[in-house]
C-alpha cells in the first residue's frame, strides 16, 4: 500500500531514499533547510552526483510523487510517516554532534496533527531514540500519539541506488508493533530480508557495522605494510585469506586509507559512546591509528622515490574519498595533498567529479587540471589517490613523456607493477612486491 512519507534532511541518504521511496509507488516529500538545496531539486538540478538519480528523481518529480520543501511542519502534516535524514558530524571530541536530531524533533513534535511515526534514518549513537522520544512527548503539547523507530541506512555512495533497492538486509529497531507492521508494509516491494530489534540493538547494528568494515580496512592495510617490509605482495595474500567463507574477500583492498562522511566519522563516535558506558574499545582506537597512519605511509612512499620534497610537483589524480561520488568529506587525497604542501610540494590535481566541490576546500593552493596528461606535466611523481576507473587505462607513454620524472606511487594498487616498470617507471604500490 502506497504511503505518505516525509524525508527531512535531503543530502546523500535521504535524497537517495526519498527518490526510491517515490519510484516505489509512495508519495515523498524531502524536506531540507538549506534554501539552495531545495531550490536546485526543484529545477531538476542535483545537489551530488550519484549514478542514476538524476533520472529517479526526475521520473517521479514528474509523476507527482516527489516533491522538495523547506516547510518541515507542512511536511509533517501530509505526512504518516516521517524519516529523519539530516547529518550527523563529529564534534572535537569525536562524539556525534545530535543537534540537528534534537531540532527537526522537536519541530515535528509541534507540527504531528495526529499518529505519526518518526523513524531515524541518520547514523546515531546508541540511546539516540530514547532523547528522541523524550523530546517529542516535551514538544507535543496536544498529546498525540506517536512511535519512534530506528532504521539505520547502509547504502553506500557510488551505488546508493542499488544499494537501496536490494540492502542485504534492512533494519528495523521497533517499540510497537503498529510500528513494525507499518515498515514491514512500507519495505515489502524490496522483497529483502528484514532483521526486527529493539531501538538500541538497531543503533548499535549500524555503528558495529561500519567499524567492522573499518577494521577490516585497517587490518589489510596493516597487512600490507607488513608485506611491504618482506617483499611479499598483498594482493596475493589478501586473495588467500579472503578466499576462507568465514572472512570473505570485500574489503581487503589496501590503500591510502579510509574516509568518507561514514567510517571516520563512526568509529570515533562509536569509540566515545563505549567510553561514555565505561567501556575502553581500544581496539577500534587501533583500527584509527592505522588509518591514521597510511596517509603518512603514502607521503613517505612518495618521499622515498623522488628523495627531498620541497619543490618538487606531485601530481595527485583523484580527489573524492571513492570513485563515483563527488563527496570529499574526509578524504584521504586531502589530507595527503596537506601533508605534501606543509612540505613545500607543489601540486596538480584531477578528479572525473570531485573537483567543483574541491575547489570550495583547496582554493588556489593546487593547480586544477582538465584531464590526466595535463595533471601530469612537469610533474615528478604521478600519485594515484582515486581508483576511479578512467585513470586505470591511461597512455603510459604520453604520460612518461609529459612528467619531469617516471614514477607513479599507486595508492590504490590499480596498476600492473610489472607492466608499468616494464615501460619505464619507478613504482611503489601499497603492499606490493
Ligand atoms: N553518506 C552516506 O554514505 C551515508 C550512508 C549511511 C548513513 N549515513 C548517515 O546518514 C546521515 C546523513 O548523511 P548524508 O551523507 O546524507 O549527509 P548530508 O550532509 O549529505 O545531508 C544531510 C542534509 O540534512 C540537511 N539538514 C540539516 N539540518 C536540517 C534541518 N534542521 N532540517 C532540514 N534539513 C536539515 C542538510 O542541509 C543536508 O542537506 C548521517 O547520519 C550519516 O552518517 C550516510
């Protein structure tokens, strides 16, 4: 059965679910307080890249079922069901700052004309429900009955779409079972599994998630570094371990490290939650160690090839924490490219999408490049930061021939080391032979 659904907060989770929602047959209403934001959705214009969702949100803008506002409170009143999207960024301490959660709380709370179920879509640290309850019964002086409800979203950037559409499991962390029966419903078309729990078991689920996946990281990045030592390659080490069902072979990638508006981001506010309950998860401030740690390996992997950096030109291809997205937050290339500047490096960059929003970060401090080649010119080191998928097949020759000096440091191991040291260059991949 079709609903009538609110999504406030309309960045990279909730513009992508509002837009499945509405391809679902539901009508949505994204709501987001940056006026900017709303006027570009409603001229058809897309606040991020991700692949397809220009055409989704198109389709059902145009069917009528999907429509953008500022009005939180008229939302809320065409509304039966209400998912809470907004950000939810780290303060200094790495503790999640809930401002916005408590805001958009207590609006709804003000605006319910009747039943309304409010779901957390955000990532939020355990207990993040129960302050969300509290503030709604506070605010909601006609006394209306309501739920709250936990939903964590596991969509990744890049392929948000399908990610959405076919989750390996959905979440849904529920006090009654009006609730539960109403996400069931709204989730029945995705024919997925779904994993009922309480609201704080469903908050923990999404943060022990995302530190797990981040622990593997820094588990194979650790690994390589180790192979880099013994001169054995990680790659063919990472195939033999990931090949046991029990490890599995995602996420064993080695690279520069993690990034992105997720896993920074989660595992310290997962570290601060468990010191906050009395417990020391020192192995999680491990895993931020590595990663901590791999940006300074990529730095010196590169130092190691060109010798003194002052003055030299890096040429980092690869701006957005992943490929297919044009997110930069927390991207290792930018940390990276601030290490190398503090440096005296002068730098040249490009990135397929990423490079509007960069431009917002890295101001006149790097040299912007239209393609690959013009990256590299008069460059001595070519540092591969981004594995998206142009950069895997570029004409090496042209390359050597626009570079000061032949070498490639590949933070992303996307390159042959055989091949590319065959036509000339001096390579150092992470973890390789
Ligand atoms: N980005 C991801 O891949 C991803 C995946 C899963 C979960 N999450 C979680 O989802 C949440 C949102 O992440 P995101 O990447 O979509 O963030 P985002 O910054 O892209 O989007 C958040 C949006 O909320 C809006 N907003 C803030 N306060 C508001 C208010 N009071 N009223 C209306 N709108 C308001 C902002 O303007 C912004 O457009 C975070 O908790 C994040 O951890 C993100």
């Amino acid at each position: 059965m079709a609903m009538n659904i609110c999504i406030v907060g309309s960045g990279y989770v909730g513009l992508v679910s509002g837009a499945c929602f509405a391809d679902l047959g539901n009508s949505v209403i994204c709501v987001d307080n940056d006026p900017a934001k709303i006027a570009k959705l409603r001229k058809g214009i897309m606040p991020i890249y991700e692949s397809g969702l220009d055409e989704m949100v198109k389709r059902n803008k145009k069917e009528g079922r999907l429509l953008f506002t500022r009005d939180l409170r008229d939302a809320v009143k065409k509304s039966e069901v209400i998912f809470i999207a907004v950000g939810t960024p780290p303060r200094d301490n790495g503790e999640a700052d809930l401002s916005f959660i408590e805001h958009v709380s207590k609006e709804i709370a003000q605006a319910m004309p009747s039943y309304r179920l409010i779901v957390e879509k955000s990532t939020v640290p355990v207990n993040t429900g129960e302050w969300v309850e509290h503030t709604i019964k506070t605010f909601n002086k006609r006394n209306v009955k309501f739920d709250v409800a936990s939903n964590p979203e596991f969509l990744r950037e890049g392929s948000a779409i399908e990610d959405f559409m076919h989750p390996d499991r959905i979440v849904l962390g529920v006090k009654s079972k009006k609730a539960r029966d109403i996400l069931t419903e709204l989730y029945k078309p995705l024919k997925s599994p779904i994993v009922v729990t309480d609201i704080k078991a469903a908050e923990l689920i999404k943060h022990a998630s995302n530190s797990f996946l981040a622990m593997k990281i820094s588990f194979i990045n650790a690994i390589a570094n180790l192979c880099d030592r013994l001169g054995a390659d990680v790659a063919e080490v990472a195939k033999g371990i990931g090949m046991d069902r029990r490890i599995g072979e995602k996420f064993l990638n080695p690279g520069i490290g993690f990034g992105g508006f997720c896993f920074p981001k989660d595992l310290a506010a997962f570290i601060r939650i468990s010191e906050k309950c009395g417990y020391d998860f020192g192995m999680l401030k491990e895993v931020e160690r590595v990663n901590d740690e791999q940006k300074l390996n990529a730095v010196k992997k590169i130092e190691s090839l060109i010798w003194n950096l002052s003055n030299k030109t890096v040429s980092v291809l690869g701006l957005s924490f992943k490929p297919d997205t044009d997110d930069i937050r927390y991207a290792p290339a930018l940390d990276i490219i601030a290490m190398l500047r503090k440096e005296g490096v002068k730098i040249r960059v490009y990135d397929p999408i990423a490079m509007p929003k960069s431009r917002a970060i890295l101001g006149a401090s790097v040299k912007f490049c239209k393609d690959p080649y013009e990256a590299v010119k008069g460059s001595d080191c070519l540092f591969i930061a981004t594995e998206w998928n142009e950069f895997k097949r570029l004409d090496f020759k042209k390359i050597k021939k626009a570079m000061r000096q032949p070498v490639i440091v590949d933070g992303r191991n996307i390159y042959d080391p055989e091949e590319v040291k065959a036509l000339g260059f001096r390579y150092i991949g992470m973890g390789r032979r």
